[in-house]
C-alpha cells in the first residue's frame, strides 16, 4: 500500500485526507489537512504508521489524471476500494 501511495503521489495530482468518521483521537491534528502537503518522508512515515502499524480505517487517497477523478481508499491496512 505504501508504493502505491507513493507511485499515486509522484505521478498524479493527488490529496490523502482521513476519514473523520474513522479518526482516532490521536490523529486529531491530521483531520482536514491534506497529507500531501507533508515533505514525502513525511508522508510515507505517517502512512506507515495509520496504515501499516495501526490498521487505521478511512485513509482516503483522491487523485486526477487530465479530465477523470478517482477515489482509492484504504481500510484495515490492506482492503482497498477503487472508485
């Protein structure tokens, strides 16, 4: 999951949000903040971490090529949808 967050990143206009209904105490300070913004080791630190390490539900991965949006989202760490 963390190569594809990072292939999704290098190759297209993309914006990871938590989900807020799935957000743990925790991870207040990440709600509503793009984690795209975060300098890459950052980024792939924090994935690690909600993904991997914590099976964080509600990693929600919105990115664009040319004209179509797509939605990936990840649950428990390894289920993901692809809207």
């Amino acid at each position: 999951m963390l190569l594809l967050l990072l292939m999704l990143v290098s190759q297209y206009e993309t914006h990871i949000f938590l989900d807020h209904d799935l957000a743990k105490e925790t991870y207040l300070d990440l709600l509503d903040r793009d984690l795209t913004e975060l300098p890459v080791a950052d980024l792939l630190e924090i994935s690690k971490k909600l993904i991997v390490t914590d099976h964080y539900l509600g990693v929600n991965v919105l990115f664009r090529d040319k004209k179509h949006y797509s939605l990936l989202r990840i649950e428990s760490g390894i289920d993901a949808d692809l809207f």
